[in-house]
C-alpha cells in the first residue's frame, strides 16, 4: 500500500482522473520523446466520454503542443479491459513512423496504472497492513492511534507534507467563499458558497450546518473552476474533508497539529480503499468518490472527539455504507451537478456518522474493511453508463460538451 502522498495531491481541478491523471502521463511520455514530430493520443471508455467536459484535451495538449502537434482521437465505446480510463499516447517521427504506443490508464485520484501485472508506476509500498481490520487490531494491542500507525510507516516529512495539504485546503475554502459568478460550462451554475455563509436570522445548529455546507461548496466550486485543491481522495470530492476539519477547527480551536493527525488517520482509511477496491468514480461509480471521503471525514471528526479506534472504524464505515450504491452521471460531463452538492450533504453525513459512533462503544456487525468489499463489488456490478460516462442518471437528458 502507498504512502498517503499518493492519496493527497495537490493540484489543479476539476478532475484527477480526467485531468490530473492524463497531465501526468503526457509529461511522463514527453521526457521520453523529447524529440517527437508529433504526438497523437487515443482516449477511450470513460476518459473519452466525460474528457472535454473534464478538460482532459486540454491538460494533455497544454503539456504536448509547445514540444510538437498533438492530435486526440476520442473512443468513447471502447473500453480497454484493464480499467475504463485507458489512454495510448503514441510518438511519431518526421515520417510519421510510430517511435513508440504507450498505452497507460488513469485510476482515480491522479494515479495511473499501466497493467495488471504494474499496478502502479509511481511509487513503492510502505505500509505492511493493508486491511482495518488488522491495523484495528494492531492499535488495540499496542494501545496506539491509527495516525501512529501513519507515522511507523511513513517518511519522517509526512507531517510537512500535511502541512501543505491543510494549508491548500484551507486557501481554497477562502477563495472559495470570496469567489462569486457563474462557473465555466454551459449550465450557468452560480456560485452558492457564500450564500451559505449567511447565518444571520438562522438558530446556532442551523448556523453551523450552513457554514459546513458553505466549506464544501467554496471547494468543490474552486475545483470546479479549474482551482488548486487537494484530491481527498479524488477531486469530484475534495470538498468533504476540508469542510469538516476547517469547520471543526474553528468552532472546537483543535490545534493545527490535531488536524494534521486526523488527516493522517483519514488518509489511511482512503488508502485502503484504494488498495482494495477503488476510488475511481469510471470503475466503481461516485461511491469511491465522494462516499470514500465521507468515510474519511467520518474517521477524522471522530477521532478529533477522542473517539477509540473501534469508534473511527465504526464511523468510516457508516461513511461508506450508506453511500453504497451511488452513481457517477455528471451532467453535461461537468465536474458541477450533482458533484458539487454530493460533497456538501457528505460533510454533513461524515458529522452525523461521528455522532451516531460515538454514542457507542464501537462495536458493530458489518466491519469497514466488508463495506469496501462489497463497494467493490456494487461497483463492478454497475453498468457502465452510470460510471463517468455521462449517458445515464441524472445526466441522460443532457447534451455532452
């Protein structure tokens, strides 16, 4: 399992698996052929279905072009077999002659995968525990926290590297709330954040549930524009987690090195996710997406009110269980409707899973390491035009960009 870096990137929206990821790769294939005449890429499945709504053309040509000219050629109905965002960069010479195919897939938060055999190209393990159950067990016998777990296995710089994270978390809630107008696209949607921050008239616990709403739009609107954000775990719900933590932090003034162990501990609780299941909203639907970082923010708010780790398991577990079964169909392939709202009813579902923990001693039937099984399975189960595809749900009725 990697390390949490992998889970926390930092960079620019609206899509890690439609921008992030593709960005990537093209530079990746451009330090191979710097020389290239020109390139031409095929993307295929979901990527090519959703990619101009998600701006993947655009990353890819604004990294290729200033070398050499870029053709894209979109294969919305071919789906290659090892995961529905599959690319094939190829580089030709001054005759045309292929230099070399590379053919690569985006798999959700940023990461990219070249076959079964490779299933990362990035980085290697550092975790030896890759189920909760086990890491459960381990803090109940060494009387640890997960976030120590965290540290045992990561560099000695994960704390600066969170450091920065909760920094960009924080900066995109305030250029979110700051922010007004309409987001790029053709559905003219307005920017809600701030409206939401209005409290005056409203009963304090109302006042505090439009500010979380308020924190979660401010982000995934940011993203939404293109904006620098943190993939938590993806960027189609890098809303949740900054909206619980930034709205915990400053109504309870938990300390910014409490944040940063809570960030620790949801980013485990991500990473096995993604280790064992997905979280890529192509394979398994938005269930991987914003149901992981309710999952997360679940984890992280319970454990910021000392809850024990059968208590942060019980809480990310109902994170995810009931987001079990949730489509991916955004309309228009925008990164907009219904993204955009998702995250801010997971803020306010991740708080609720926290409450209803901690009113327990942490003991529970369904365990979150058989949710993640079953959230694999439910995705898998799915058929494709609700996976990122743009064709069915909500975004049926709706003409693509």
């Amino acid at each position: 399992m990697k390390s949490i870096k992998e889970l926390y990137r930092i960079g620019t929206g609206p899509s890690s698996s439609h921008t992030m990821g593709p960005r990537k790769a093209a530079e990746m294939f451009l330090e191979r052929h710097p020389d290239a005449a020109s390139f031409k890429v095929t993307l295929y499945g979901s990527l090519a279905a959703t990619g101009k709504g998600h701006m993947t053309d655009v990353a890819i040509i604004d990294t290729l072009q200033p070398t050499a000219p870029v053709e894209i050629v979109w294969q919305p109905k071919v789906f290659l077999p090892f995961h529905p965002n599959g690319m094939t960069f190829a580089a030709l010479d001054s005759n045309d002659k292929v230099q070399e195919n590379w053919t690569v897939y985006s798999i959700g938060g940023g990461a990219l995968a070249e076959n079964n055999d490779n299933p990362t190209i990035e980085s290697p393990d550092v975790y030896g525990m890759e189920n909760m159950t086990e890491i459960l067990q381990w803090c109940e016998d060494t009387g640890k926290s997960y976030w120590e777990y965290v540290k045992e296995c990561e560099e000695e710089d994960i704390w600066d590297y969170l450091t920065e994270v909760w920094a960009t978390m924080k900066d995109a809630i305030h250029r979110g709330l700051e922010a007004e107008g309409v987001l790029p696209g053709p559905l003219n949607l307005r920017r809600k954040a701030s409206t939401y921050s209005i409290s005056a008239g409203y009963k304090q616990s109302l006042q505090s549930r439009g500010l979380v709403f308020s924190y979660a739009l401010a982000v995934s609107e940011e993203n939404a524009s293109g904006g620098k954000i943190v993939t938590a775990p993806t960027c189609g719900s890098c809303g949740v987690m900054p909206a619980v933590l930034y709205h915990l932090q400053k109504s309870r003034d938990f300390s910014d090195m409490r944040i940063l162990r809570a960030l620790a501990t949801a980013g485990l609780f991500g990473n096995i996710v993604k280790f064992n299941a997905s979280i890529s909203g192509a394979e398994v639907g938005c269930q991987g997406e914003v149901g992981v970082a309710c999952a997360m923010a679940s984890a992280a708010a319970n454990q910021l009110f000392g809850g024990s780790p059968a208590q942060i398991e019980y809480a990310a577990e109902m994170g995810l269980e009931h987001h079990l079964g949730m489509t991916c169909d955004p309309v228009c392939g925008l990164v907009q409707i219904p993204c955009i709202e998702r995250n801010a009813y997971a803020a306010a579902r991740a708080l609720d899973a926290n409450l209803y923990s901690a009113f327990t001693d942490g003991m529970h039937r369904v365990s979150f390491d058989k949710v993640v099984q079953v959230m694999k399975q439910t995705g898998h189960d799915l058929p494709s035009l609700y996976k990122e595809t743009s064709e069915g749900g909500l975004a049926k009725d709706y003409k693509q960009m």
